[in-house]
C-alpha cells in the first residue's frame, strides 16, 4: 500500500521500490480493495524481498516491524514505521490502516521535498 500511495502522490517527480524481510505468495486482497477504492491500483505489484542492491540505492529506508531482519547500510536514513498488519483483517481494518500509510508517505514526500498530486 505504501508503494502505491507513493506513486500516486509523487507521480514522475520520485522513485520508490518496495520488499520485505519475509515477503508472502502475494499481495493482500483487501489491500488490493482499499487501494482500489480510493483509485489507486496496486494489482500489478507482488511481494519481494529485500535486496541489497535497492537498501544502497535508497534516499531513505522505511521499515515496518521487521526488527533484525531489517536490511541495514551505514549512511542510510532510516523510518521503522509501526502500523497494524493488514494481514487477516477485514476491509474497515485495512482502510485504517491505508490512511495511515498515506498520512506517512505524504509526510515523507514533503520532507523530501517532492511535490504531492
């Protein structure tokens, strides 16, 4: 959800990539739902996991809970961003949950200086 919330509030004007520690089989349907009622389509996105590649090439790393499985690089600026996993949630849950994620990522698109649509 943050990946798409990033992408619909950025446009071209900055580059994110999304992973995870344990990444699942794939993307939570009432993610998809939320995303999708607020017109934001994420269906094209599937999980992945970190790869170091993508930590080094970072601005910034936003971590959600993954403790000591979290990729590290010295020199990166970090966020940990403790939300409720949408994970066996019903949609109410996971629209919470979604605004909050998008609440962040604008937060984090103004201190970057990038322009929201």
């Amino acid at each position: 959800m943050a990946l798409g919330w990033f992408n619909h509030l950025s446009g071209d004007r900055a580059v994110a990539w999304s992973g995870g520690s344990e990444p699942g089989n794939e993307v939570n349907p009432a993610a998809i739902a939320a995303m999708a009622e607020i017109g934001i389509d994420i269906t094209g996105e599937y999980p992945k996991p970190w790869t170091n590649e993508i930590v080094e090439a970072a601005d910034v790393v936003i971590t959600m809970g993954c403790g000591d499985a979290c990729p590290l690089s010295p020199g990166k600026r970090y966020e940990d961003w403790e939300l409720e996993d949408p994970a066996g949630q019903d949609i109410a849950a996971v629209r919470a949950i979604r605004d909050e994620i998008g609440t962040r990522v604008r937060a984090l698109l103004e201190s970057l200086g990038v322009a929201t649509m």
